[in-house]
C-alpha cells in the first residue's frame, strides 16, 4: 500500500499501522496538485511494489462559506485538490494499468456532487464534476481492462455540523443515523476486486437514500 500526504509524518504514521498487519507499506510527501510530484510518486510506487492493482483517490478538500462571500482563492482550492488531483493520479496510474491491461480506480466524492447547497458552491462544482470525469475516463480505461467508478459517501458523523445542520440531515435519511466511516468499507471492497468486474463509469451512492 502507498500512501500520499502532504506531510510524511501523516503518511508514514498509516504506512507503520499497516506494516504492524504484516503488510508492506510506503509513505509518500506529495503535492497533489503538481503533475511532477503526482508522476513520480507513482514511479516509486511502482520500483516498490512492481505494479498497481488498485488507485483510490481521496485527496478533495471541503469549504463551507455562503455563495456571496465565498473566495475566488477557496474556490480554485476545491478544483485544485479535487478534480485536478484526480485527474492527474488516475492519468499517471492509468497509463501503468493500460499496459498491465488491468486495474481499478475509485474516485471518492460526496452527496455534494447531487444535492446542491448554498453554502457548499465548491464542493458541488469540485464532485459533480469528478464523477463526471469518472465515466469518461471509464470510457478511456475500458478499452484496457481498467474498471473507474466513484464511490459516493453520505453525511458522516464526524462532520463538523451544528445541531439544525445534522437535524436537517437526519430528515433524509431513514435509517436514523449519518455515515460512519466504516459504512464505505464493503463497497470500496467491492469496487476493488473481481465482484466489479463489469461495473464501470458508476457512481455508487453510500448514502442511505440521502442524495434521492
């Protein structure tokens, strides 16, 4: 497993936990916004491990601001961090999962991407369109045996949200409770492996209906 962080204290920290199961793990300071880094982090994944299997992309940044005050500077941060990120690790990946002819990619988003919001301007334009971005490089991968989906997430519990904010999100969701982090496992594994073998260019809400 290689982990990318913007501080490698924080990728070695979840590089050693993972080494601790017995598995091999590297820790990787990257920039994701910069194509140089992203290419040749990729590269020393590669000269570890010998070849990637599976890509999650999970690098997007939240900003919460009213539409008419949000920054021109938070904007591009949402943009930048998001589907520019992705598009330059799913580029860099994709071209080694072409040549091996297999591989998956998950593009992580949120219910941002289908629920607009006035205060979330960013995060809908930023997941809205990476799944967007995700069935076209679907369509580009395909040809290659590479299988892209996004893994859409729900409200979660650790969100920092006001007491209305969560009431308002409980209102739309059945099952009574906002998203825990291990609500996603079984479908990324899903995603991950061979039982998603023909399933590309989807968006799989985790949401419990919230986004409906």
């Amino acid at each position: 497993c290689a982990i990318v962080e913007s501080q490698l204290t924080k990728a070695e920290q979840l590089a050693a936990e993972i080494r601790a199961l017995g598995r091999r793990a590297l820790g990787l300071e990257i920039d994701v916004t910069e194509k140089a880094q992203v290419e040749e982090g990729v590269r020393r994944a590669i000269a570890e491990f010998g070849h990637l299997d599976i890509l999650l992309n999970c690098s997007a940044v939240t900003h919460e601001s009213d539409f008419l005050s949000f920054s021109e500077e938070s904007f591009n941060d949402c943009i930048e961090r998001g589907p520019k990120a992705y598009f330059l690790f799913a580029q860099a990946v994709g071209r080694h999962m072409a040549e091996q002819r297999s591989g998956k990619i998950l593009n992580l988003s949120t219910t941002d991407a289908r629920v607009g919001s006035g205060e979330s301007t960013g995060n809908s334009v930023a997941y809205s369109s990476i799944d967007a971005m995700t069935r076209a490089i679907a369509q580009a991968l395909g040809f290659y045996g590479v299988n892209v989906n996004s893994l859409v997430c729900g409200p979660l519990e650790q969100n920092a949200l006001s007491r209305d904010e969560i009431g308002e999100r409980m209102r739309r969701i059945p099952i009574g409770r906002l998203a825990r982090p291990e609500d996603l496992v079984g479908a990324a594994i899903f995603l991950a492996t061979g039982d998603s073998n023909f399933v590309s260019g989807e968006s799989l809400f985790v949401d419990c209906g919230y986004a409906n």
